[in-house]
C-alpha cells in the first residue's frame, strides 16, 4: 500500500502541521507585526535635545501691517542640540502654526497645532529628522516662517 492515509502518523503529522502554523501565526501577529509597525528608535539625544528652541507670536501678529510675526521667523535647528521648539502666542488673537504642505515626522507624527493657539497658550514639536518646513498661520496668512531643521555636523 503506498497510500497511508489511515495511518494514525499521517493524522499526527497534520496536527503538528496545524499546531506549528498557529504557533507561527500566533507569533507573527502578537510580536512581528507590532515591532513592524512602532515608533523607529530615535536616538536620546535627539529626543532630549540640549536647548529647546523658543519661538515668539509676537503682541500684534495678526495685524499685516506689522512685519514680525513668528519670532524668530527663520530658524536652523540641529539634532541633538535643539531640536525641541515651543511656539508662543505673546498675542491677543488665536494663531496657528500650519506646514505650507503635509509635513509628517516619523517618530513625533503630523506637525503643526491641531487648530488654534489661544493668547497665552503654547504648541510643542520634537523634530527627529532633517527637514526644511515653510509654515504659516491660517487666519493670518500673512504671517509666515521657516524651520531648517539639519543633522549634528561631527
Ligand atoms: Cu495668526
């Protein structure tokens, strides 16, 4: 007889087969897939940079008149040295701070304020990669700035 089909090693063969494809599975969806798909490592410097980068709405931004605005306006960061920026609104008037196209970040996600600042309040990004960002403010367009963000140069 060449077919073993009855043979109870071919039913044993099969259930091994079916236990170490759940297994495998079980293994590919509880620690492969997670690991694949989690924040990239990002080094501790560049997570905790040296200094954090402050930017200004100045007292009077939402007037187009006034050339200063976002204070600093143009702005090079480095890696691991101050790669953390804090907007400010100094101003009366909610502002925004609004990437001129999609800007996303792969460890920190989405940039720019999901809707407004309001007087007094702040908003944080921690940039981990080199970039060059043009941003804006969405009531006053007129108010624009630029972050270079670039690698430590060492
Ligand atoms: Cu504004």
């Amino acid at each position: 007889m060449s077919q073993t089909t009855s043979s109870p090693a071919y039913g044993i063969t099969i259930i091994t087969l079916v236990i170490g494809l759940s297994v495998g599975l079980g293994y590919y969806q509880m620690f492969y897939l997670p690991e694949q798909s989690a924040k990239p490592e990002v080094d501790e410097h560049i997570l905790h940079p040296t200094f954090v980068t402050d930017i200004n709405i100045i007292p009077g931004s939402a007037l187009e008149t006034q050339q200063d605005n976002f204070v600093p306006k143009l702005v090079n960061l480095q890696l691991g040295v101050d790669n953390h920026v804090i907007w400010t609104n100094s101003d009366e008037v909610a502002h925004t701070v609004t990437p001129d196209t999609p800007t996303e970040d792969s460890f920190s996600g989405i940039f720019g304020s999901t809707g407004v600042i309001l007087p007094g309040k702040t908003y944080e990004f921690v940039f981990t990669e080199d970039n060059e960002i043009d941003y804006h403010c969405i009531p006053h367009p007129w108010m624009t700035g630029k972050i270079i963000i670039t690698k430590q140069r060492f």
